[in-house]
C-alpha cells in the first residue's frame, strides 16, 4: 500500500539533522535539484519516527543520529545517506553512502546530481518532470555557451570553441539567465544536467 502511494505521489525525501541551518540550506539544494521531490525535515529520530520513515525515498542523516540508532538505518542501508563534516574516509561510516556537507555550495549541487543520476538513471522510478521543465526554451545555441559554462569554461575559451566573439557570449549568457530566470552557476548547472545538455562526470 506505502509502495503504491510513493508511486504515485511526489518521492518524499528526509533530512534528519539537529542542525536546524544546515538542514534549511540542504533542503533548499535539493528542492532545486530536483524539484520534483517533496523534502521534509526533522531534528530527531523520533520526530522522523513518527512521520512513518517507509513513505520517504531517502533519508539524509547527521552523522551522529546514525549512531545512536544505528541498528535502524543498517537495516535501511540503501535509503540512508549520512551527512558527514570531512571528506577523510578513515572518519566516515563504512558501508553508508556518505555525503559531506562542509564544501562550496557548487560542490554540494554536483554531488546532490550525481546520486540522483546514479540512483535514478533517466529519470527511472521517479514521476514526470513537470512540462514547464521539459520545454525546450534556449536555442541550440545558448545551449552550446550554457553546456560550456557549467563545465567551468570563461567566456574566452567559450568565445574560442564556438569561433563567436566575446560580445556574443556574452549577449547569450544574458539572454540565458534572462530566460531562465537563474543567475548562479549552481543552479545552470542543475538546469543543464537535468535536460542532459551536459554529462554529470565533465562538470
């Protein structure tokens, strides 16, 4: 019954953390990544208890709740990711996907990408994007500049690759951001993965 309402609802997900900013800003990311998903979140075990753990897709828990309940989330292995302070692997849970929110926020936006892509080829197991995201709305070229920008390319070596001058790359970076209302890298690049302008792995 739970299996059949996740289907056919928004993928619920849950951050599980004490941390009441980090839990916001995380929130926030993944709510742009894909914002397709609905994000709930909860400072304890047991408020996320409560709120009945088998409708959620995935939990992102703080470190230290793992822990302390960590019979329940061995038991959820697959569902749980643990939100970690340090890349250093000696200091991370084995055998959890481990996710370290002390990084850049362009940082945190590819990692949130690339378990998403990993996890969800294709889109596979999630709902339909809504149209308004499908539509086609930059031209090929725009597409071409914005493919490049999120790969970390300036506006010179855009210019050079696409043999156009600097003042058009720029005119279309413009028209880019106008368009599509995002004026951050973070959030191009989500656009761009998300309508596979680019590869996950050359960002």
């Amino acid at each position: 019954m739970e299996t059949a309402r996740m289907r056919h609802s928004r993928p619920r997900m849950a951050i599980v953390d004490p941390n009441t900013l980090a839990m916001l800003g995380l929130k926030q990311i993944l709510q742009n990544v894909v914002p397709i998903i609905s994000v709930e979140t909860f400072s304890t075990f047991e408020e996320f208890e409560k709120a009945g753990p088998n409708t959620f897709f995935h939990y992102f828990v703080a470190q230290n709740i793992v822990l302390e309940n960590r019979q329940y989330f061995t038991e959820h292995i697959q569902k749980t990711i643990v939100l970690t302070i340090t890349k250093d692997p000696s200091a991370q849970l084995s055998g959890f996907h481990s996710f370290c929110i002390n990084v850049p926020e362009e940082e945190l936006v590819k990692t949130i990408l690339r378990l998403e892509q990993h996890g969800h080829s294709g889109g596979k197991n999630l709902p339909e994007m809504p149209q308004v995201l499908k539509n086609k709305i930059l031209t090929n070229r725009e597409i071409e500049v914005l493919a490049l920008l999120v790969q970390g390319y300036i506006n010179k070596e855009i210019a050079a690759k696409l043999c156009i001058s600097l003042t058009t790359v720029i005119t279309h970076r413009k028209n880019i951001t106008e368009k599509l209302g995002m004026k951050s890298v973070s959030a191009l690049t989500i656009y761009a993965i998300m309508n596979g302008y680019v590869d996950i792995n050359k960002i």
